[in-house]
C-alpha cells in the first residue's frame, strides 16, 4: 500500500511537456502524470498490444486527439477509453494536466 | 475510442455511497467513481486475486483505511495504490469523490 500526491507533480516546463511516472513497477498498470505548457502536443501514436488505457484531464483543457483529424474537446473531469493499438495523443489549450493509466503496463 | 465525463455522476445520496460503473465491459481494468456523503465508510475489504487498483480522490476528503487501525488523510489529488489482496477501504469527512481503477478487473 502507498499514497501518491499528485500536488507534489505540479510542475511545468515552458512550452513541453513533462512527464512523471508514478507508478511503474506493477505487473498491473502503469500510471503516469503529464503535465502540458499551453500549446503543447502529446503527439498521437499506438502500440500493437493488447490491452487498454485511460486519460484523464486533471486540470486545464484541450483535446483529445484520434486516428485522421479526430480532435474531441477535453476539458477537467473527462476521461477518454482508448485500447493500446488505436491510435490515441492529447493537445493543451490552456495548462493541463493529464492521468494515464495502462493496463497491462507497456 | 470514448469518453466518459465525471461532471455527469456528481451525484450523491445523503448518508451513502453512491457507485457509477464507468468501464466495465474491458478486460484489462474496471473504473468505478464512487460518491461518499459526508462521514460515511467504504467498508475495509480484500479479494484473494492477483492484481492491483488506485483509489484516487477527485473532491472533498476523508481517510484511506487499510489493515487494523490503519487510517490515512486523503485529500484532493491524493492517489491510494493497493493490492486488490490487502484490505482497503475510505471514510469520508466531507462529501468525497473517489474513482477506483481494478487492473485486472474483478
């Protein structure tokens, strides 16, 4: 059992994107904070793998991004689904701080 | 692909826990948000299977409770990572929205 505060990865780096592994050493999930500067692009991408991940918009918005021109409104509170293999990436408006969590960990 | 949005399970039920089953039709995790009124408890429990879950909190705060006495302050942000083995459970001080992540789900 451990508690992990994410008040204590609030940290941003200007104009990138900075990334905080909070979990990587389950068999399980992976669980990791990145933080985007305004502006920023998490560029999309896929891996062929089973399994699923979840995004979570912590603080801030943007858009979630997809295959082709996919590009869904993401504001706090919202959490895309996405399998491993599908193609999946995350753009910043504002801030923003996002949970991803991997299942099974890649 | 899709998206779920925590604004639309802000709900409570006075003097219980209310439970919205966001993903439960995956094989590589369940997401449940649980909304706890003020000063209830989210019984100590544990499942004998492998495998781990998060127990994140959203808003309010309350206590991570765990074997014995074990009584831990959660606060907003506050991430809880247990095995799904070890007893775990959560009181709630103030209203209290956790989401739990179960990798793999049970």
């Amino acid at each position: 059992m451990k508690i992990l505060k994410l008040k204590d990865t609030n940290e941003f780096t200007p104009g990138a994107m900075k990334r905080f592994f909070l979990v990587e050493d389950s068999p399980s999930f992976k669980i990791v904070n990145f933080n985007l500067d305004e502006g920023v692009t998490f560029p999309v991408h896929s891996h062929d793998l089973d399994g699923e991940l979840s995004i979570q918009v912590l603080e801030g918005e943007g858009f979630f991004l997809g295959d082709g021109d996919t590009k869904i409104p993401a504001k706090q509170g919202d959490i895309l689904i996405s399998q491993i293999r599908e193609p999946h990436g995350v753009r910043s408006k504002t801030q923003m701080r996002i949970l991803v969590t991997i299942a099974p960990p890649i």
